[in-house]
C-alpha cells in the first residue's frame, strides 16, 4: 500500500503542494529503490518518460535519490543516479 501511495505521489507531483511530498522520507519511487538499494527497480524508472525529473526531487532529510543512495552506501547506484541528474540540469 505504502508503495502505491509513492508511486501515486510520484506521478502527481507537478500536479501537488510539494509540502506534504518533502515531510516524505520517500517522496518518489527513486527515494525508495535509492534507499533499498534497489538498483534494477531504479533502472526500469530512469526508463519511464519524464522521471528523470524526479532526480532533483528532495525528501525529509533533504536528500535527492542519489544522495540518498550515496549516504546509505549504494555507490554504483548514487552514481547513476547523479549522471542523470546531471543530464537533466544540462538540458535546462
């Protein structure tokens, strides 16, 4: 359930008050493939259009999904999830 109520949040986030999505520690299905370390999970959702845009996204702790990572010691994870918010701030 906690799971369908992220993913809910994530695909409605341009539509919502960021308020209730930042008291999140999971505001995105990436915050939660980024802290379990999940990184096949992450793989599928980089696929879906427009997720990249969750990249920048931060949670509670004011971690995006690749910090998030990095701080729960998925390095191979946190640095693919780095190189994509990278590539999303070089297309702005």
């Amino acid at each position: 359930m906690l799971v369908l109520k992220i993913f809910y949040k994530s695909l409605n986030i341009c539509f919502s008050n960021y308020t209730d999505l930042e008291e999140s520690n999971w505001p995105t299905l990436l915050h939660f493939g980024a802290e379990m370390g999940l990184s096949l999970f992450c793989d599928e959702l980089i696929k879906v259009p427009g997720m990249d845009k969750f990249c920048h996204v931060t949670n509670s702790l004011d971690e995006t999904p690749g910090q998030l990572a990095r701080n729960r010691g998925f390095l191979k994870l946190a640095e693919k999830l780095d190189m994509l918010t990278v590539t999303q701030r070089d297309k702005r």
